[in-house]
C-alpha cells in the first residue's frame, strides 16, 4: 500500500466530500499528500470569508459555547465538546467534534432543542442549498446519531434578498435556516454505501484511475489539479468549445483524443467544425460578416472595464450579499479612425463607499455619443446596479447601456484562432492575435486577484511601499485590459 499510517485511512466529514467529488483525490489527500499543490489567494480568500461567516452566524445562538481545541487535538476536542453537553444550561455549541465507526465530524453550530433533541447547522457562505450541501449535513447527522444524539438537520445560509442598511446586520433577515430532514432521511442509505465505496477504495495499492474532467474543478478546484490536467496540444478534443459531456465520452469511447481523428460522420456544430479545420489549418479564421459589424462602431470609440469585488456580507447601505461593488474602471477613447488613444481611470483608494465617486467620474470621462466597446455583458450588470442604487444617474447609466458594444460576442461570431485553445477570454484571445502582448508577469492578472489586491490597499496593514506598489498593479492590470481591446479591434479591422 502507499505511504500513510493506518488512522489516516479513518474518514472526516472534509474527507468525505473530497471523495464526493472524486476519489482519486480522497486517495491522494490519505496516501500522497505532499502532491498538493499551495492554495492560491483566492482560495485563501474564499476560506477567510466563510469563516467570518461562520463568526457572524454564531451571534444569533447567544450563550453559545465554542469548543477550543485545533484539528490536531482530536482527543481534547471530543473530550471537551463531551464535557459541555453534560452541562443541560448550555444553549448552543460551536464546532462540537463527535467520532462514530472511525468517522469525524465537527458541527458548525449544535443548536439545544425541544424534547431532548438537537438542531445540526451546517452554516455555508452560499446563497442557497445545494445538492453537496445536503451530503455534508447528511454524514454530520449520521455521526451524531451514532453518538446517540437525536438531530434535526438544517442548512443555514446566506439570504440573497436581503438589503443592508448599512448601520447593523439583522442576523435573522441575513441568514436562513432550512430544514434538511426530508432530503437526508432519503439519503441514508447511499451515505452508507458512499462510505464503503471510499474505505474500500482507500485500501486500493495504487490510486483509481480516474480522468481529468469536470470533477476538477467543480464544485471547487482540486488541490492535486496537476497531478491530473497536463497541458492538452492545440488539436485535442477538448479544446473544442462547448463540447458536452456525452460528445466528449462517445469519442474517448471511439478512441479519438485529437480533433483530425474525428470521424466524418460525428455531428459538430458550426462553430466546432469551423475550429477543427482552423486547427488542422493552422491559420485564423474571419467571418464575412466581420467588416460590416466593425463598421457599426461610432466615433468616438471607447474601450471601458470595470473591476469589482463580491463580497458575502455587503458592506455599504443598499447592498447585498455578493454584490458586485465597483471600484475601478479604465477607459481608452480613440477620436477618430487611426488616431491615437486617450487614457482615463479611476481606483478608489480608501474604505469609504467607492461607488458614488466612481460613477460620477466615469460619467464626465465618457462622451455624450461613441460605441462603447466591453468585453462581455459584465459591465451592462453593474451599470444596472449602479442605476439602483444612484437612481440619479439612471437616465446618464441608459443612455450609455445603450451605447454598449460587445467585442466577445463579436469575436465568438466572427473569428477563431488555433492559440485560442477552445477559449474566447480575453486572456486566451489577447496573446494569439496580439503576440506582443500579454498578461504574464503582471502582479495582478485576473479579475479575482485585482479584488484581492484592493481589499489588502485598502483594509489590510500594508506600509506606504505597499500601497503604492498595490496601486500601480491594479492601475496597470485595468488599463491592460482596455488597451487590449483598443489592440484587437485594430487586428480585426486589418484582417
């Protein structure tokens, strides 16, 4: 057998949902651990959020005990969340750790209910319930129930209707409670058996042979995602955009990993076949349509991005949980064909609400007529929200909705490239039709981490050097992206 004493094959409710996901990252997690990979920031960020979360969540079982002890003080955890159940006055417990059949589990929130049972609640940073959800309680109730506690197994998360006002949370509009019992009775049974399934696999010599898929990176990505995904060549079947599932198996099925071994008779759609012969070509593909969209565009042109930060608890009156607040834009204006650009831009740089001035100042940097080009729909939703919440400027955020001009949806229809690899972000588009740029080796490079990086500017404690290094990055990342839509319209228009 691989590496591993044998109680690292005993299972965790964390455990548990890994193999859920896929076993062979169960196995790897139990036998090859050193394989993983470092969370990035944002994952690390994901992390710190549910757990302020969780905090919050807390708050509305006063007289709660928490159970102090680390994942690694197993026996202290059990032998303290034992001692405070003993003690009837004790309302509510906060991550009690129980141990049935070699299973461990830790509960977010054990609730004191009537009759001598117990509310199980699970808290997650969602917005709604979800189907893994459901099998994370589950494993929760059935190690509890084994302990010899009667539960009640409930959900809490976060409510996306509610509207902070931006003084005090009212925890019980914030939070739901949902009761799971119907859902998880009906679940028992394969709990049970999913159980058996990971032991007996866990005691396989060599991890199951799974292939890299969906599973990596849904409903989270995969600490071992590159034991598993190597870098696929231009010309495998995967890089055919919107390939489904059943396609993608009927050709493993056939034998077929590369796009010239598809066989004739394989239904494609338009845009797949027109990628197959790019690929087998090697050469770029321009729609006839191509000049007369082009030709739509009005001057004076302008390339907007925005960047934003979704937070699970809003922050500013009038928001709510995963809003997207708004606190940068870039703007690249071209007067008229051939002439040269003009930069704006706007980073709000202290923890006041950033969208009153963010608006206001993309309002007098935009002209009062011109194509306004985006990439996505992205920017038309916040402008929408900045419209309900500054219903001032709704008529001025119309008006330039209005204007908007889609340079995705115009590339998705009218062009393709074998250095695309099956993708039309702006990241996988940019370097194929403009090699001499690129987003690597820039600090911040995704619209993740420029949210990141503000929030450490703005919140974090970070000297002057820092923040003015922070600045500079999320400046320079927000006008790559305008300046790289000016770059492609440009290549269009030449093609």
């Amino acid at each position: 057998m691989a590496s591993g004493e044998s109680h690292n094959m005993n299972l965790s409710k964390s455990r548990f949902m890994a193999g859920l996901q896929c076993l062979k990252r169960l196995y790897l997690q139990v036998h090859e651990p050193d394989l993983a990979g470092e969370l990035d920031e944002t994952s690390l960020a994901a992390i710190k959020q549910g757990q302020e979360v969780g905090r919050l969540a807390q708050e509305m079982f006063p007289g709660g005990v928490r159970i102090e002890a680390g994942h690694e003080e197993l026996d202290k955890a059990l032998a303290l969340t034992a001692q405070v159940l003993a003690k009837g006055q004790v309302p509510a417990l906060f991550e009690a750790t129980f141990q049935h059949d070699h299973v461990l589990v830790r509960a977010d929130i054990l609730e004191r209910h009537a009759k001598g049972k117990w509310r199980l609640i699970e808290v997650k940073s969602a917005t709604g319930v979800k189907d893994r959800y459901v099998y994370d309680v589950a494993i929760q109730r059935l190690v509890l129930e084994g302990c010899g506690l009667e539960v009640v197994p409930c959900l809490m998360h976060l409510n996306r209707d509610y509207v902070y006002d931006g003084k005090q949370y009212e925890l019980e509009k914030l939070f739901r409670i949902c009761d799971l019992n119907d859902e998880i009775a009906a679940l028992t049974k394969d709990v049970r058996e999913l159980i058996r399934e990971q032991r007996r696999m866990l005691a396989q010599p060599q991890a199951p042979e799974i292939e890299a898929g969906r599973q990596c990176t849904d409903p989270w990505t995969c600490e071992f995602y590159d034991v598993c995904n190597k870098q696929l060549p231009e010309d495998h079947i995967r890089n055919l955009p919107g390939l489904s599932s059943q396609k993608l198996l009927k050709l493993k099925d056939l034998g077929v990993e590369l796009m010239g071994d598809i066989p004739r008779n394989f239904r494609l759609t338009e845009r797949q076949a027109r990628v197959q012969e790019c690929v087998r070509s090697g050469k770029a593909w321009f729609g006839k349509g191509l000049k007369q969209t082009l030709a739509e565009l009005e001057y004076p042109v302008h390339f907007m991005d925005f960047e934003t930060l979704g937070l699970a608890l809003p922050r500013f009156a009038g928001t709510r949980p995963y809003d997207q607040l708004p606190f940068q834009w870039s703007l690249h204006i071209q007067r008229k064909p051939g002439a040269g650009v003009e930069h704006y831009e706007f980073l709000a740089d202290n923890e006041d609400d950033p969208r009153p001035l963010f608006l206001k100042s993309l309002c007098q940097a935009i002209d009062r007529k011109g194509s306004i080009v985006v990439y996505s729909n992205f920017e038309s939703g916040r402008l929408k929200n900045l419209a309900s919440w500054l219903p001032k400027y709704e008529d001025t955020i119309t008006g330039i909705q209005h204007r908007l001009w889609d340079l995705l949806a115009v590339i998705r229809a009218n062009v393709y490239h074998p250095g695309f690899a099956g993708s039309f972000s702006l990241k996988s588009v940019l370097p194929a039709l403009v090699p001499e740029m690129s987003y690597k080796g820039m600090e911040v490079s995704e619209g993740s981490e420029a949210g990141l990086a503000w929030e450490k500017m703005i919140r974090g404690q970070v000297d002057a050097s820092e923040r003015k290094r922070l600045r500079e990055a999320l400046l320079a990342y927000c006008k790559q992206d305008t300046l790289a839509m000016v770059r492609l319209v440009d290549v269009l228009a030449a093609a």
